[in-house]
C-alpha cells in the first residue's frame, strides 16, 4: 500500500467520536449536538465513530458503546453511513505508519515517563515536549534498552511550529515533538488513528471538546504528512461542575438514563442543551429541525457552560 484510501467524497463530513469508557454526560451531549450542528448547517455529512482502542485492553462493557448510540439517537442526532469502530481498523494504522515509516521516519523509543519529565524539565526543554532522547540511539544501543522494556514508536517530526485557526478557539500554535504512533503495549495512539480514520472517512470538519485543542497543531501537521487535507476545527468550550471542573458522571444526574429517573426525558434535555447555546428560550420545545434553523457559529457562546445538580430538579417542574 503506497497511500491511505482516498476520501473518494465530494461531500466532506464531520463526526462525533466518543471514547466508550461511560456513558455520555450532558456535556459529551452537548458537543455531539454541536458536532451535528456544524456538520448540517454546513451541507456536510455527519459521522459516528467509537474510539475504542484504549478500551479494548482492559475489561470494559461493550455495552456501553451501545448506550452511547442509543443516546445519541433518542436525543435526535441521525447520522451517516455505519458507526464505525476503531478497534477494527488496526491495519490502517499499521499502512499509516509504513508510510511514516517511509518518510519521515520513525524509531522506537523505551523511555518511561518519568525519564520524559525529567528530561524536558531540564533547561531549554520545550514544555511538554518529547525531548529526543532515542531519537539518535546506536542499533547496539536499542538491542540494549529493549531487553530492559518493550518500545513506544515515535515519528521524527521537524520540530517545527505549527498554526491552525480554530472557529471557535481562535489562532493555536504549538510545537510538533516527536509524539507517539504506537504505545509500548501495543495500541495505536490516538493521535496517529484519529488522524488516520479522519482522512479515510472524508472528515474534513473536527468539531470536539476544547481539552483536545493542545492536540491539535500535531493532528494537522500528520494529516499534512499523510496526504491528507487539514480539517476545519471547531473546539467547544467544556461543560462545568459547579465547583468549576470538567464535568464527570458523578456530578450527580448527567445522563440521559440519570436524567430520565428524574422525570427528564431527551426533548427536556434538547431544550435545555439549546438553550445553553442561545438557540431556544428556557423550556421551549425545539425539534432538531428547528435548531439547524436557527444555527449560527458566529454567535455561539464562548464561555464554558456551569451544569449544576440543581438542573436535573429544574427541568423536572417544567
Ligand atoms: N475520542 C475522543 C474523546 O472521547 C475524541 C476524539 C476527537 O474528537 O478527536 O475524547
């Protein structure tokens, strides 16, 4: 295989990709509703894909992917052509990376992560950045570290900066390291399949939560070297607990199914989440229809949005 699947559409798309590691909370709901937002009011197609790579090593529900679906679609959001898994798409990544391996390289790394922190705390490191210590190893020097660990795979990126304009977000720059394609246990990190299913897919808009945006100046410039066209992103400010972190399941009634047992059923639900983006009044019924008519990105909130328990008790008496 010389390159990636061509996209092949003419129509490009947007997805929604949830991790199945728990069920969607109303601010996984609240982006999927935006991701379908942007994809539709922009004439493109709307895709689901579970991310599923990390989930499959350690014992998980399969059930839970199927929740996520099943929220996805009570709450209103259709989408196109069949879900599509990660976890069956392992010979894609392995294409991607014999071509990365081709150009512009690649090399095993056996570094743990402390020796990582260490060495990038160290004067004129780059926050955050891998710095290259198995970038230049003797082959003697890689038989002898691999009989001490099994290797991660990294890319030889340039180290150059790389500049994406987000919708939302704004003007992002940040520093291509030499991240990660595969893990030392195996899987395929999320940078390398996110990037390769995006292009394979005909994804040409990434609409997702804002704690992915320092990610990004990496996906674009791997979606470059793949021969693939950089995508449109969109970051959506995260949902709030009360005391000003992420949200999480146990910030008290977040799901659906949550929700449902305090009489709040998914068109509540809807109301509410549109509201939050100023696209209905407080309990106004919208039907999705209704809500692609009144989208507008340019007026979105930028802010993140404060979920609190005592909405689950509000929408309840209304
Ligand atoms: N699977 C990722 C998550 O659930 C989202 C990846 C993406 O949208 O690029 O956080």
């Amino acid at each position: 295989m010389t390159s990636l699947p061509p996209s092949g559409d003419v129509v490009g798309a947007g997805r929604f990709a949830p991790s199945p590691t728990s069920d969607l909370h109303v601010g996984n709901l609240r982006t999927a509703l935006l991701a379908w937002l942007f994809a539709r009011h922009s004439g493109r197609r709307f895709l689901v894909r579970i991310e599923d790579l990390d989930v499959t090593r350690v014992a998980h529900d399969p059930a839970i992917a199927r929740r996520q679906l099943d929220d996805l679609q009570a709450l209103g959001l259709e989408w196109d052509d069949a879900v599509v898994r990660q976890s069956e798409r392992i010979e894609l990544y392995e294409a991607a990376i014999r071509l990365l391996d081709a150009d512009p390289g690649t090399y095993p790394c056996f570094c743990t992560r402390r020796e990582i922190a260490e060495a990038a705390s160290a004067p004129h490191g780059a926050p955050g950045a891998y710095p290259g210590t198995c970038r230049d190893l003797s082959p003697a020097e890689r038989r002898a570290r691999a009989a001490g660990r099994p290797a991660a795979l990294r890319v030889r990126a340039d180290g150059s900066t790389v500049r994406v304009v987000d919708e939302l977000a704004g003007p992002v720059e940040g520093l291509v390291d030499d991240f990660v394609l595969r893990r030392n246990d195996g899987a395929h990190a999320y940078n390398l399949a996110v990037v390769v299913d995006d292009i394979a897919q005909g994804v040409d808009q990434v609409v997702r939560g804002d704690d992915l945006l320092p990610s990004t100046p990496r996906q674009a410039w791997l979606t470059s070297r793949l021969g693939g066209r950089v995508p449109t992103y969109a970051h959506v400010p995260l949902v709030l607990n009360a005391a000003g972190r992420r949200l999480a399941k146990r910030d008290g009634a977040v799901t659906l199914a949550d929700l449902a047992a305090r009489g709040v059923g998914p068109d509540a639900v809807r109301s509410r989440l549109a509201c939050s983006l100023g696209l209905a009044e407080a309990g106004e019924p919208v039907p999705m229809a209704v809500l692609l008519d009144r989208f507008d990105p340019g007026s979105l909130p930028r802010e993140p949005w404060v979920w609190t328990d005592q909405e689950a008790s509000r929408m309840s008496t209304t």
